[in-house]
C-alpha cells in the first residue's frame, strides 16, 4: 500500500485559463506525478506547466503559490498529493 503525502492545497481556479493556485506545503517539480483529491473525486496528472508569479519554473518550494494547468475542473479545498493513487474504493 502507498503511503500518501500531502504536498499542497488548491486556493482557486481559474476555469478560463484551466490553472489552479495551489499553496504548497512540500516541493514540487515539473514532471512529477500528482493527484488531485476532494471527497470521493480524484484524478492524476504530470506536473507539465508550473509558474510562480507569472514566471515558468521548473521546481518549487514549501511555502510557495503556484499556478499549475490542470487537466481536470477542481474546487478550492482539493487536496494535492506526490504520486498516482489507486482509485478509491467505491462504498
């Protein structure tokens, strides 16, 4: 079994533009694998495109707010986890 770790939180989203403001509590990097989570809705995707304050990056540290494209709609309040996760168990 994979332990889950928390690396951020989704503050907003833009619907327009597809991007979520995440405020990171681990590092993130372009190229890893993350998964979205809120409640019983989840998804993973490749961290592709990452910008702090308009500018591109590549890495980003604890503590930061980040702009990330995503590939699905989420909501403020979406947990952010390092890793693709198995899906949930339905009930």
């Amino acid at each position: 079994m994979v332990k889950e770790k928390e690396i951020g939180v989704v503050t907003h989203y833009y619907d327009k533009a597809g991007v979520a403001v995440i405020e990171l509590v681990g590092a993130l990097k372009a190229g890893e694998m993350i998964t979205m989570r809120r409640g019983d809705t989840q998804f993973s995707q490749e961290v592709s495109s990452m910008q702090i304050e308009h500018e591109q990056v590549a890495t980003a540290k604890r503590g930061t707010a980040i702009g990330l494209k995503v590939d699905q709609e989420v909501r403020p309040g979406t947990k952010v986890y390092r890793g693709e996760l198995a899906e949930p168990v339905p009930a």
